[in-house]
C-alpha cells in the first residue's frame, strides 16, 4: 500500500468509527482531491452511507451533493428491500417456513442506523431436506431463480422486486475441500436458534456465539479467495460488543479448521479499528497488514479483475514455476470453487480451464494484467502464510484435504 493510501484509509477508518458513536469526524485537514479519495473507497468497501454520516459537514461542496445523492440512492433502496424481506419472512411464517436469517439483516441490526449498512442481499437457511418446500414457497411468492442443484452447489439466489434472496442448504460449499469442513457449524446450528425482533417483524436468528463463528468463517473463507473488507471486520467488531460470546467455543471452532492465526489477527483488526475488546485466550497477533489488505480489495476483495484472477495463485501455493502452473490450470478442487458447475464431472475441468483462459485473454490490457495478478497473487500468498493459511503436503487450508488422491 502506497503512503497515500494509507492515509486515506486511516481516515476511512476513522470516520467509520466515529459514525458508529454517533458522532462527527474532527477535521483531518484534507484536501479536495484526498476527500475524493476517502470516499472513493468507502464506496467501495460498501460503506458510503455510513462514511458520509460523519464527515458530510467537512465535504467540498459538489463532492457532498454527488455522495448524498448516492447515499439517498443507497438507503432508499435498502429500506425498500428490507420491507420486501420483513413481508417475505411474515408470509413464509405463516406457511410454517421459518428460515434462519444470518449476516446482512441480522449485521444492520447492530447499526445506529441500520438502512446506512447496505446489504446486496439476504442471506436465509434451512435444513436440505427442507429446502424444496422453501423452494417452492418463494416462487409462490414472485421470486424468480433457477432450480437449486444439490450436487453441485450449496445455494440458490431468488430475485424479487427490489430484493435478492440467497438460500442455503449447506452454510459453505460441502463439495470443497477448501470450504467444506466449514459445515460443521451448521450441526448444531438449528437446536440453538433465538428470534430477533428487526423493525416489527420476527425472525428465526443463530444464538450469538453461533453466529459470531459464521462471522468469522466466513471472513476466512474470503480472505482465502480474494480478501475481507472493511465491514466485515466492523461487522464482527460490532457483534462482539454488542453480546456475550463463547469465545472458548469460538477458539476450539476454529484451532479445528486451521484458523486459529488468522482469527486472532482478525480479532486484533476489529480491536485496533472499532474498539472490540480482544477476548481472552486469543494471542494479541499484529493485523496492520491484512487492514491493508481489506482496504485494497474492497467488499470481499473484488475491487479489480486483477485480485480476482490473484487468488489461483494464492490457491495454488503463492511463488516459483510449479504454483505459477497451478495458477494457469489450478486443479478441480479450486475450479469448483470458481466455477461450480465443475462439480457435475472431472470431464468439465479442462473446459473451465478454456473458459477461464479465454475470458482472461479478452479482459488483457483492458481490466486485467497477467504481471500484475502474479504481483498480487505472490503478496497475498505471503500474507496467508503469515496469518496461518497454507498449502503444506497437499492440504488445502481446512482440514484434511476429501480430495487429496485427485
């Protein structure tokens, strides 16, 4: 990260932070091009709204009436899909559906104003066995989607009208060896449910050590991809203070999958940015580099063609000729991954192979650069081994690898 950029993103940081509280941010004394630029990132690590509440006062004039008109555009939008979602859920209540409601709604309710947290979707789940008569209840209900392939993915997105549903049968990808073993959270999961009142409406929610690992797993499991974001380390921040967790559940989850490391840098992220309290029985772990990290990927790490073509490199083991080659050709397990519908059959490997290669080939010199995905794919290999994450004999991150004959 550029000097630059970490000043703008020590500003982003802060005046997130001060929103939070409710308050203003102090004047940092910036100018009009570095106030173009702090909120240029919060756009893009999804935090305008929130960004905006605290700083609008110091705005250059045309910069504060383009970002309020954007905000209105962002609340607005929300507020209509959160009404959709609440009217959704009441009306699948009614049929005997209750679907567990995680992220998204369940993170806007830790918020001073919810609506300024925007959420792309909302994220439920139900057992698979359950899953067609949720299925077929949202159609009835005017969603369109495709039909929800078993074997091959763990969920289905539903388009309303101002709303995007994401459901689940499986919290992460059971086919992944990279994501798989993450599925033992949802064991338990449903035998330990609390409702959660959100503007009038009731809904079925994980207890709150629960959902701080799904927090925290799924933090991890981007971070392996392509990298965190902001929110999702306010988003964690934010739930720790607000309720009393587990945390030796927390920590035994974790160690169990090989993240143990990496939480507590994640942990240390949301102590030094928004003031979480570190638990106990967590090492204090230096997180400056993976703040940096969330704040040159954005959301979940996509801000550019070049970090998303990055991570089969960081997949494949990080540096030299034979992770380089795994890069190019990643094996199946990673292609899954990328392109799910690689899971129906082996055969189907050496076409996404074609089709990954083709569309890289079309995006060179317009959204991507091969030298420069390998720059980033070599620096982010480093930063998973520094945090924990890494290839060793044939093991992917999590566990045993189910696929390591293959």
């Amino acid at each position: 990260m550029t000097e630059q950029m970490d000043r703008t993103g020590r500003i982003l940081i802060k005046a997130l932070a001060s929103s939070l509280e409710g308050r203003l941010l102090e004047d940092p004394g910036l100018s009009e091009k570095e106030w173009e630029e702090v909120m240029s990132l919060a756009a893009l690590q999804s935090v305008l709204p929130l960004v905006f509440e605290s700083v609008w006062p110091l705005l250059p004039e045309q910069l504060e009436k383009r970002c309020r008109a954007e905000v209105l555009t962002l609340v607005t939008g929300q507020v209509r899909a959160f009404e959709e979602f609440a009217g959704v859920y009441r009306a699948l209540s009614e049929k005997g559906i209750r679907p567990l409601v995680f992220k998204g709604a369940v993170c806007r309710s830790l918020y001073p104003q919810p609506d300024f947290r925007v959420s792309a979707d909302e994220d439920i789940y139900v057992r698979q066995e359950d899953y067609m008569e949720l299925h077929r209840a949202l159609q009835d209900l005017g969603f369109t989607c495709t039909e929800p392939s078993f074997r091959s993915a763990h969920e289905t997105l539903y388009r309303g009208r101002d709303l995007m549903i994401e459901g689940h049968w499986q919290l992460f990808p059971e086919e992944s060896a990279l994501y798989g073993e993450m599925n033992s959270l949802s064991e338990g999961i449903l035998f330990r449910t609390e409702e959660m009142e959100i503007e009038g409406t009731a809904f079925l929610v994980p207890e709150p050590t629960d959902h701080m690992i799904y927090l925290l797993l799924h933090a991890m499991k981007h971070f392996v991809l392509a990298g965190v974001g902001i929110r999702q380390i306010c988003d964690i921040a934010l739930w720790g203070r607000r309720y009393s967790i587990d945390w030796d559940r927390v920590r035994d989850t974790v160690s169990s999958l090989g993240g143990l490391t990496f939480t507590e840098a994640l942990l240390d992220a949301a102590a030094a940015c928004f003031d979480m309290p570190l638990p106990r029985g967590f090492e204090k772990r230096d997180s400056s580099r993976l703040v940096m990290d969330a704040l040159k990927g954005g959301t979940f790490g996509g801000s550019s063609r070049d970090r998303w073509n990055s991570a089969s490199l960081t997949m494949a083991g990080g540096d030299g000729a034979l992770p380089l080659l795994k890069a190019v050709f990643p094996s199946r397990t990673v292609m899954e991954v990328l392109y799910p519908w690689v899971r129906k059959s082996p055969l189907l490997v050496p076409v996404s192979w074609g089709v990954r290669l083709f569309g890289y080939v079309k995006r060179i010199g317009k959204e991507a650069s091969p030298l420069n995905s390998i720059r980033i794919g070599r620096e982010r290999s480093a930063l998973l081994k520094e945090y924990g994450i890494s290839r060793q004999k044939g093991t992917f991150p999590y566990g045993e690898n189910k696929r390591r004959n293959e």
